[in-house]
C-alpha cells in the first residue's frame, strides 16, 4: 500500500482504506510496524480517515513501552501531518520520552529526543533539555543544528544563549542549505527574535544567488518569501524578472506567497523610501491576473482544495476570495462525506456567506451523517453559527 499510494486513483485510494479497515481486527495488537505503515499510508494519500487513525492510535498506545525513540518521533511526525490529535498519545509519548532524557549523551541521539520530546515537554523537562543540549551545541551537524532551531521555534524558546549558540553553527554551514532549508532558517530566526547582521546579510546573498539561478516556481516562490521576510526587505529588477517568468506555472500556492511578498516590499518602499515603483504595481496586477486563470481553469475540488487549504494574507482575500467562492459553487456537486468539513472550515476562515454552498454541505451531512466522524462535526456546523444560517 505505501509503495503505491502515490501512483493509485482516488477510486483506489478509498478501496484500500475500506479493505483495510474491513480487515484490521485481524491484526494483533502488537503489530506496530503494521499500524505505523497504514497511518503513512493515509499520510501519503493526504487522508486523516479518523476511524482508522483511531484504531492504528489504540495499537500504538498498548504498545507504548515497547515504543523507542524513533518510532514515537515518526508516530508524532505523521499525527501532525495529518492533523490527527490524540491527547492521550501525547500524554503518555511526553512519559517515554521524558524517562530517555538520561539515556542520551550524543547529539545523534539527543537531537531526536530534543526535536520530538521539546514541543510537547513541561517547563521543567524543557530546561533539562535546554540546558543538556547547550553542552554539546558545537558538535552539531547543520541537519541537526536546522532541526533543532525548527523545534525552538515551535517551542516558542526565548532562551538567547542557546539560540546564539545554534545560529553560529547554522551560519557555519549556511552555504550548504537548500533554498527550502533557508526559508526555514529565515522564519526561525526571525520569529526567535534573533539579531545578527551579518548572518541575515549572508542569508540575502545566498538566497539572490539562488533566485538567480532557479527555474522552479516553488522555489522562487520560496526564495522571495525568504527574501521578503529577512530585515529591511527589497525586490530589486532580478527578483521581479525571475517572478515573472514562472507566472504561467505557478499554483496557488506560489501565487499566495509571491504576492505576499511583493505587498511586503510595496509597504516597505512606501514606508521607508517613501517610493512604490510602477513595476511592482504590475507586478501585483499579473499576480491577480494568473490566480483568477487558474481558478476559472480548475475542474477538479479535491485538487482546488490541495491549494486552497493553506491559503491566507490580504492578497488572497481581496483579490481571489469571490473568485474561489465562484469555483467552489461550480464544483459543488463534488463535495461530499471526505471533504465537507473541509469546505466547511475555508467558509468559516473567509466569513464569506455563501447560501448555495451551506445548502450543500447541509444536504451531505444530512444525507451521509453515518459516514461522518464525529470530531469534525463541530468544524461543519461552525460556520452555520457563525453567520446565524
């Protein structure tokens, strides 16, 4: 199932997931490596089915001592992925992996333990690993050096000398990161509050050097955001020509965090240089141009969906919000018992008040209520309270 979940139809897809849920009782509770792979299956086919994540979810726990780092590290990664929130996993992951902290005296394994157990640990278990970490922050790879400054920053830390510490082992390795990589330097940092100069000056040139060179749009789409978040931003001729010439192939999502970045650098310029170019004024119109194509082009929701579920920011909601509204209302024959709380959700993220898309999503729950999990239920009727229909 997983060597294929990327090559099967949907069709096919939904065939599995029922046949293995038909034959999970015939599973032993003790197969983990069992439950571990249907739950990344349902990761590859973008699948939170919940009556099977449940069932996975029970064997893991039963299993819960036998559980090594890696397999509660991967179990933990996949939950969130999937946006599947089990607290009692949580609860008892957060034991385990407190009871390892001793166990490990080497950043191969203490990064791991730091990334998983961070996150989720109390105040006291997050200043053992703060502080054990700390110990041996020079001997960092820059994988592990990347890891752990993503997990500070889930981890909302505001402990300076270790940030210090991490951010000279990541300008160290900096010209080996990859533009994705970057970005996520970029975010850290900046969301730690860290200042560094001439590390955000190094991080500028490496990104332009790569904008220079990409031809992918989401990587350039990736290069000018981290380039529109760095401090005192600007788009310069080689940015503008590089976003231009990947317009035609951008999704969504490229368009989103383009056009986010170009408001970024409009605000900048008029904020600071007291000056907005035409150019970027234009820039932003094909922005607004490619998105509206792309929506009136889409012929597919599961497809639309994939784009649109992470979309946010000024530019989406003034200038493609009635359009996706339009598109959603054109394929909603296509809503049903999988993605209706989806659906439900974006309206209630936009507050956009849509009569003939709350008729149908009432008319699927109504119709498929036995098919409806009921951790979603609340999602689906959210927006109906919201706007009092």
């Amino acid at each position: 199932m997983v060597s294929i979940s990327s090559l099967i139809s949907q069709r096919f897809q939904e065939q599995l997931v029922n046949k293995t849920e038909h034959l999970f009782d015939t599973i032993d509770s003790s197969q983990v490596n069992v439950a571990r792979r249907i739950v990344i299956f349902l990761r590859n086919i973008r699948y939170s089915y919940y009556p099977l994540l449940e069932r996975c979810n029970e064997v893991f726990l039963s299993n819960m001592n036998d559980l090594d780092l890696d397999s509660i590290s991967k179990i933990l990664s996949l939950y969130h992925s999937l946006q599947f929130h089990s607290f009692e996993f949580i609860k008892m992951a957060k034991k385990r992996l407190t009871e390892m902290i001793p166990l490990f005296d080497h950043p191969d394994g203490f990064v791991k333990l730091f990334v998983a157990l961070g996150p989720i640990a109390g105040p006291e278990e997050k200043k053992q690993l703060k502080s054990t970490l700390l110990l041996m922050s020079e001997e960092l790879t820059s994988q592990q050096a990347l890891a752990v400054m993503e997990a500070m920053e889930e981890m909302e830390s505001r402990n300076s000398h270790l940030i210090k510490k991490i951010a000279s082992v990541l300008y160290k390795h900096l010209d080996n990161y990859k533009p994705v990589e970057l970005l996520k330097i970029t975010q850290a940092l900046i969301f730690l509050h860290f200042q560094s100069k001439e590390l955000y000056v190094k991080l500028r040139e490496l990104l332009h050097s790569y904008l220079k060179i990409s031809f992918i749009p989401s990587e350039i789409s990736v290069l000018v955001y981290s380039l529109s978040i760095l401090p005192s931003p600007h788009l310069d001729e080689v940015g503008m020509s590089r976003i231009e010439a990947v317009l035609p192939q951008c999704d969504l999502n490229d368009l989103n965090g383009l056009a986010t970045s170009v408001l970024r650098w409009i605000h900048y310029d008029r904020k600071y240089l007291d000056n907005t170019t035409g150019k970027q004024l234009k820039l932003l119109q094909k922005l607004d141009h490619y998105g509206l194509q792309r929506l009136r082009k889409c012929n597919n929701l599961n497809l639309l969906w994939e784009e649109l579920k992470s979309l946010k920011g000024d530019w989406f909601a003034e200038s493609l919000l009635e359009e996706t509204v339009a598109t959603l209302q054109r394929l909603m024959d296509e809503i049903n018992y999988k993605n209706v709380a989806e659906i439900a959700t974006f309206i209630s993220r936009t507050n956009y008040l849509s009569t003939s898309l709350l008729d149908r999503i009432a008319s699927v729950v109504v119709q498929q209520i036995e098919k409806i999990h009921p951790f979603v239920i609340l999602g689906i009727i959210l927006p109906f309270s919201i706007m009092n229909y």
